[in-house]
RNA sequence: GGGCAAUUAGCUCAGCUGGUUAGAGCGUUCGGUUCACAUCCGAGAGGUCACAGGUUCAAGUCCUGUAUUGCCCACCA
C-alpha cells in the first residue's frame, strides 16, 4: 500500500488536479438537466490588467458557494467573463502606445480599436489562466466577453428597444467633459476631492452708471462664457438692481440682472455670475430665463473663439493670465483662500470640465422603480444588509445617465444620421437607404456607449438574450452575485434595472458585498501604490488552497480585510496539518481499504469514536447554517476548529493506541478506530472540499486507491443524523479534556518533565465519573501525556503530591523526590485567590435583593449552583494545601 | 454638508436574539527531537470591551451623545 508522501508540497498535485476536473467537464452546467439549477455570473474583471487579490477574495468566495452547493447535488453553473472596461482600458492603452511616442489619433480609429483587441487577446487568457489557478470551478464553456457577438447584439438590441420606448433620448446638456480623455464621463466616473483653491471677488459695472456689482467666482476664466447676472429676488440689497444691465468686463458684453432663487444670499456676496455653458446650476437658471449660452471651451480645455483675445490658452492658463488683467484693470476686488471640491477624471486624474454638448441618455426613474420594489419587498437581499441603504439612496435619487462616450473602444452606438435629410435611424443595423428620403449618404454615431451599458445586461445576456436559449430558461435568474460595494450603483443597480426592465425578474436573489483588500497597515491595495499581493504568487509559495483558506479565514463578514503575505501562512500551515494527519490514519490502515461510501456500524464504536461523530454531527450543522447566511468566514472557522482541534488533537490523540494496536485481541477495536477515523477524516475533506479543493482532492485520492476516478468534488455533501449527537458523551469527554489540561498544566508549572510520565489519581464526586474514567484509561494518558490512571469516589491524597480541582473531581499526581514544595504551594494559592475573587463576585450578584426579585429563576438558580461549586473548590484547595505543611 | 460602517489582548479579528470567570490566530515568554505534523506539541503572560450618560436585577451586547478612523454620496457660485 502507497503512503502518503510526508511533505505537503502543493505544486505537486495542483496543475494536474484542475485538469482531471476539465477533463472530466464537473463545471460545465447542464441546461437539460433535472436537478435543481444554482448559478453565479462572475462580475467579469476588465481586461485592463491581471487579477489582483480583490479578485482572488472575490472569485474564492463564489468557487466556496458553487462546490458547495454542487456537491449538495444543485445543478450549478458558474460562468466566467471579461469585461471590455471602455474607457480604462482605452486609457491602458493609449499609455502604452505614448512609449512608442503615439497617440490614438496617429493610428486612427480602425488600427487603434485593432490595437485595443491585440491587448484583449494577450490580456484575456492571463485573467482565465489566474482563475484555473486559483481553482475556480467555472463553466469554461461559456465564457463570454461584454464585446463578442452575442453581447454585441443584445447591447444593440436594448438600445433600440429603450429608444422606441422613449426611454433613450438624446438632449443638450452640461455633462462631464475629461479634457485629456476627450470624452464624457459620467457622474458616477468623476471623482471628487477637497482641494486648496482661491475665491475671486469681481467687479461688473452698471451699465450707464458708476456703480458696481460685485461676483465671487471659483473658476474665474469662466466669465468669458457669462450671458447674466443672479440675485436672490428677496435680497433687499440687489433689488433695485433686478431688470438692469451689467458688462462684462474685459468682453464688454452686456449682462440682463435677473432674480432667482438658485441664489443663496449668504454666499459670497450673493450676487452670480451666470455662465450657462459651463455649469449644471447656470445651465438650469439659463433654461428658466431663456438666456443665451455661449460655450468658451474646444474640446481639449483650450479656450475658443469666444474668449476673444484667451482664445487658444489652455482654460487654467486662461485664468492666471485673466486674473491678472483684471487685477491691472481694477477689477478684482480681492482673492480668498477657499477649499474647493473639485472634480477630477476617474481614470487620468484631470481636471473635469462642465461642458456643453450634445448626448445620449437614459431615462432611469421608470426603471428605478422596479428595483426599488424589489429590495422593500425582500425579493433582492444585501449582505451585510446594511448595503441596502445605499442601494436605495442612489435609486430613489437616481438622475438620468449619460451613455455615449467619445471613445474609440467599446459598443458603437446605433444611431444613423442622412447626411441629407438629417432623418435619424435607430436600429440594430445599418439602413441600406434613408427611411426618410430613400437617399445612401447614411453616417452611424461617432461615439460609443458607457462601458456598463453592455455589464448591465451581463446575468442575461451572457446565457444568450435576446435569444430564447436552453441556458437561459434554467439558469436565469442567477442566485448570488458577489462584489465589492464600489459597484452598488455602477452595476448592481443598473443590473437590477435591466433585468426587470427585459426579463421581468430581479437578475439574483442575494448580493454579497465583500470589503477591499488592504495590506498591512489598512492601505487600500493599489497597482499605483505598489502595495499589491500577487496571487500567482502566493499560490507559488504557498498553494493555492493556502490562499484561499486564508482569505477565508481572515477576511471579515462585510470588512475590510487586512492582509500581508504572512497572512498566507494560517492557510499553509492548516493545509499542512490537514496533510500530515490523513498520513497518520493512512499509515494506520494496515489492510483495511477505505471506500467513497463507507457506512459505520453503530454497534461496535467505542465512545471516542461516538463523541467525534456528534462533534461532526453539530460541525457540519453549523457550517450549513452559516454558509446558509452567507457567513463564509465563520463557516470556515467553524471546519477548521473541527479538523485541527477535536479531530487532530482530541479525537486522533486519544484512539492512538487502538489505530497501533497490532494484537490479535485488539483487532476488532482496532478495526473500528480505523474506520471511524477514515470516516471522519472523508467528512472533513468534504467540509473543507469547497474552501481548499485541491489537497482534499489530493488525499482523497490517495485515501482511495482503488477509486482513485472518483471526484470529491461530485461526492455528495457529508449529511449526519441528528441522532449521533450525544449530549452526555460529550460531557464525559469534556471531563477527560478537563482532566488532561489540569495535569498537563501542573507538570508545565512544576517542571516535571513529559518524559516522567506520572501517575494520576482521581478523586471523583459520584461514582459514574469514576467508572467513566477507569473505563477510558487509554485515553485519558494519551490526552494528558501521563502514566498509570487510578479513579475512585474515595482516593487518597497522597504526602508529597501535586494537586489540582475540576469541576467533579480532584486530581493528585505523586511526585515523590520531584516535587518542590514551595513550587506547589505557590501554584495552589495563585488558584485559590482566582476562585475567591469568583466567589466574591458570585455572593455580590446573590445578596442583590434586586437581581433576587427580578431576574429569572432559573438565572438564580444557575447562580446558586456556581456558588456552591466554587465553594467546593475552595474548600478543597484548602486542604491541599494545608496538606503540604510540615514537608 | 449628508449618510454608512468601525472602535474588544502588541497586531488582525470572533463574540448571533442582553445572563457560565470576554475568545481565536499571529506575536511574545517558558518547556518540549513522545515514531502524523517543529508549517508541530504543551504551558503561561497579556483586555477599566474608544469616552460620557441612560435603560435594566443584569450591558462588550440595547438607547442617546461625544471623539477618532475609514468608506460612500453631495451642482452653493
């Protein structure tokens, strides 16, 4: 019979594992399949770079949820996918061409988009290659990009529908213009922060009059674009004013004074400029008193024509030298330092520009409705719930989106223009002719759409909508989608919308918001910051499994986790301990074969053998309950103190001598040690299957020789009886472990050596416990490292002993020659003086006549009895130590 | 300016509906080459549960306020 080999060495087995599970198609969902179906649609991670630690906590939390419930027998279907990332990975690009001193434009549109899909094609197979390794049990088959065909044409297809609907509109307003990017972004893609800036007091004269009004401007290049000024209509100050003309300085063009509440008069001197084209406010105010607006800006932050003598200066340079002049002129009154919220672009950093241009939108408050529905309603659950509040908040103050982007890559917007006719066309493909004049001059849209355009879509369209599809009918609607809060509005909103608004369902049931990945000083991990962990390579130093349970295990329910690469080695080090022990019961097995689906005969075990299979009874109770609830990290504290503490160091320790037993009388016993412990050992690698699939995988194949074709990965998830818990065997063994602690700590405290291996002797309070304990000898020398056990109700203390009180019993432990008095008596009164600072406490809670009258009996009760034990303890404490005297 | 979260041992975190002497891992101290595992085993030290009030017989746990940190949202020029 084959060992297991003694080193944990994961690269090993790792590459070949996820083969064989290729190989034998375990991910590939079956539409026509009769179980019940459960799927997951990945959120696709763009293709701008590698996969990140985010992505491995994200990715191994649905691979746990999916093993899982594959191995309950659900039908599952994981499917993967890449996103096109519009604007980011255009910008990625764009960088990387600028080193060969290019720009997008001097390749032109058709050879930069072909640059961008060289970059998809070399980028795309490192994040599915990063997935393998990790061990993601995704559906290959289907993986998808938000750009190929079918995606491509539900895209197109929800364009026309919404535009038809009257849900699509196109309509002049002030969006965010990235000067650098030379696009639109939207709300959602500009960044805001506080920034050290300058309020500057201006002064516009009246016209035919020596008076001025004076304006208080952050941005003071802008007045170039002004076409009025702003009161307050209640400001007793600027009444008079309202009706008359201002001129601009410099321009000399003439302002209409006009009154609107937009105004706040506590504000600077509560007199504004209106500069329509280039603020959302101004632009507002503009439409309600039909006023002229006059955009300053090109497309690249330059100034234009209208800026007169600035025309051509970049819009920031335009303001140093403007404030300049009109400090010369005299019109600049003053200058105040002021923290100004500034808008940057969310992929270059620049400077965002309020800009008037023409754009595509959606209307979102018909579909908010829905997707606020469902969450009230309970049909669409967060986790932690507290995500709701955000969800809801963006929702219910939702504002229409601007999708066209003037980008180069992404999904060209199906819009066509007559260059005769100006007839527009929104359809899913060219028109040969114009509807309107039958005439063939026909141009599509320039621009493109916002990358989540086509991830909104994402649960559906990647099982092949518009189309009715085999896939689509049993795998949609998904069950859980996992992401991190960042993308509530971005994505899982509008996912929420879309799917209503096209499938009439809510796209998943439950949505999981993990926290971001900081290292160890809580710095959110960033490429930029150069803080990032690969997991490529972790799973080099460490095993992929070790990555994995590690995340696991330390990353908090809906927190930020923490994580440095020492952090790895929790996960290594269980992996290893989980390893070494199935060698251990391997090594035992003498000829005894173990199958898939061995069954135990209750008859014949022995107590340890019951007490961990109603250990494993209440574990594996737990680990559902909390997988259940999305509780992942729990449910994989929960494995691994079962695996490590009751299985490894209680449950293996104690049967040792029977597994070893290679007597003839012993045989029975020993068979049964060896078949419990198998058994157990098989539950624990398909409790820890779905959190580290490749050692439990490993062991189970070289646990199962003769079955070395089967999968753990099919078996069937493990399922006790309830009726293998027992209260009191659980109790007994507790009274062991009790046992072995107290003796263990004593020889610790008196230096006496584990290799003196001595005696113990108990006194017990009944003589159950004193049966109980003689009857299992074995185990307690094996827990408690010691030699002979004798118990009895009425044991002796004997002269010159070491001493100790549980719960039921007292332990001597003679030490004749060994024992240092001083040592001991130390020891004893250290012990004594807890027990009495505990009693102290108990006697306080119990001559409260309050808690007495008030609190329940039972509480009372649990009380009274602690009491009296501790009393006991005391008691017996005493004595001990009195009996040290005169030695 | 709003909102959300967090604040428990040196570090990272558990502690569910209030009631056994507040736990784990890492780190630290001491002791161990017992033939599964030194990626290990055993023992110990280490906490006024951010602060201030309140509710209650009883508060780490509920309420109010404060402070600190982090995140999200926000068109006051």
């Amino acid at each position: 019979m084959a060992e297991i080999p003694k080193a944990y060495d994961p690269a090993q087995f790792e590459n070949a594992i996820y083969e064989e599970w290729l190989a034998k198609g375990i991910f590939v969902g079956d539409p026509s399949s009769k179980k019940k179906p459960f799927s997951v649609v990945i959120p696709p991670p763009n293709v701008t770079d590698v996969l990140h630690l985010g992505h491995a906590l994200n990715n191994t939390l649905q691979d746990v949820l999916i093993r899982w419930k594959r191995m309950q027998g659900f039908e599952t279907e994981w499917l993967p996918g890449v996103d096109h990332a519009g604007i980011a990975t255009q910008v990625v690009v764009e960088k990387n061409l600028a080193r060969e001193g290019l720009s997008r434009h001097d390749l032109g549109r058709e050879k930069f988009v072909a640059r961008v899909w060289k970059w998809k094609e070399e980028k795309f197979p490192q994040i599915i290659n990063q997935l393998r390794k990790i061990g993601c049990s995704c559906d290959w088959s289907r993986t998808r990009f938000t750009m190929d065909e079918g995606l491509s044409r539900a895209v197109t297809e929800v364009f026309v529908r919404l535009y038809n609907k009257g849900l699509i509109y196109r309509g002049e307003r002030i969006v965010n213009w990235c000067p650098d990017c030379l696009t639109t972004l939207s709300d959602d893609e500009v960044e805001r922060e506080e920034v050290d800036s300058f309020l500057y007091y201006i002064r516009y004269k009246l016209k035919g009059r020596d008076e001025y009004l004076a304006v208080a401007t952050t941005r003071p290049e802008t007045m170039l674009g002004d076409t009025a000024l702003a009161v307050n209509p209640e400001d007793e100050r600027y009444k008079q004013y309202i009706g008359q003309t201002a001129i601009l300085p410099i321009l000399d063009r003439q302002l209409r004074i006009i009154a609107d509440n937009y105004v706040d008069p506590q504000f600077g001197t509560g007199v504004v400029k209106i500069t329509p084209a280039h603020d959302p406010n101004d632009f507002e105010v503009a439409q309600r008193h039909n006023l002229e607006k006059i955009n300053i800006l090109n497309r690249d932050g330059t100034l234009n024509d209208n800026a007169g003598k600035y025309s051509g200066l970049d819009r920031l340079d335009a303001r140093q030298k403007l404030v300049e002049e009109l400090k010369q002129k005299g019109y600049l009154l003053k200058i105040e330092n002021y923290q100004l919220i500034s808008g940057t672009c969310y992929r270059c950093g620049a400077v965002v520009e309020p800009f008037l241009s023409l754009q595509w939108f959606v209307k979102m408050k018909p579909l908010a409705e829905p997707a606020i529905a469902a969450v009230r309603s309970g049909k669409l659950r967060f986790h932690p719930e507290h995500w709701v509040k955000t969800y809801l908040h963006w929702l219910e103050n939702v504002r229409d989106w601007c999708i066209s982007r003037q980008l180069w890559w992404g999904h060209r917007i199906p819009v066509y223009y007559c260059r005769d006719c100006n007839q527009i066309t929104v359809a899913g493909a060219r028109p040969s002719t114009c509807p309107g004049c039958g005439g063939g001059h026909i141009d599509q849209d320039e621009d493109v759409l916002d990358t989540w355009f086509s991830s909104w879509l994402w649960p559906f369209s990647t099982f092949g909508w518009p189309d009715k599809t085999p896939e689509l009918e049993k795998f949609f609607p998904t069950r859980a989608l996992f992401t991190a809060s960042e993308i509530i509005y971005l994505w899982v909103a509008r996912m929420v919308m879309a799917s209503y608004e096209f499938m009439g369902v809510e796209p998943f049931s439950d949505v999981y918001i993990h926290g971001t990945v900081r290292d160890a000083n809580g710095i959110k991990m960033s490429k930029s910051l150069g803080n990032g962990i690969d997991p490529l390579l972790i799973i080099k130093n460490y095993g992929a499994d070790a990555l994995r349970a590690s995340l696991m295990l330390v990353t908090p329910e809906g927190q930020d986790p923490s994580i440095s690469e020492k952090t790895f080695e929790i996960g290594r080090n269980f992996a290893n301990k989980l390893w070494s022990a199935s060698r251990f019961v391997r090594m035992n097995l003498g000829d005894y074969k173990i199958r898939a689906d061995m069954k135990l005969d209750d008859e014949s075990l022995e107590m340890p053998d019951r007490w961990i299979l109603s250990r494993l009874t209440r574990t594996l109770g737990l680990i559902n309950n909390y997988l259940s609830g999305f509780r992942f990290s729990t449910a994989a504290k929960a494995a691994y103190d079962f695996a490590w503490n009751d299985y490894c160091s209680n449950y293996l320790e104690m049967i040792k001598p029977r597994l070893a037993d290679k007597r003839d009388a012993a045989a029975g016993s020993a068979q049964v040690a060896r078949e419990c412990a198998s058994f157990v050992l098989l539950s624990i690698l398909k409790m820890l299957h779905p959190f580290m699939p490749f050692i439990t995988e490993a062991i189970w194949k070289l646990l199962l020789e003769d079955q070395a074709q089967s999968s753990i990965s099919t078996q069937p998830w493990p399922e006790m009886p309830l009726r293998y818990i027992n209260q009191q065997l659980e109790e007994d063994v507790g009274t062991i472990i009790r046992l072995a602690e107290a003796v263990r700590a004593a020889c610790s405290d008196l230096d006496v050596p584990p290799s003196k291996k001595p005696r113990v002797l108990v006194r017990c309070e009944n003589p159950d416990t004193a049966r109980m304990l003689n009857d299992h000898k074995e185990e307690v020398k094996n827990l408690a490292h010691s030699g002979e056990v004798l118990a009895s109700i009425e044991m002796a203390k004997p002269p010159l002993s070491a001493s100790a009180v549980i719960p039921g019993a007292e332990i001597f432990i003679p030490l004749e020659g060994l024992i240092d008095i001083e040592q001991e008596r130390a020891r004893l009164e250290k012990e004594l003086e807890q027990k009495r600072a505990y009693l102290e406490k108990i006697q306080k809670k119990l001559n409260n006549s309050d808690f007495m009258a008030n609190a329940p009996a039972e509480i009372i009760e649990t009380e009274k009895e602690k009491l009296k034990k501790t009393d006991q303890i005391i008691e017996k404490l005493n004595k001990n130590l009195e009996s040290l005297t005169g030695w």
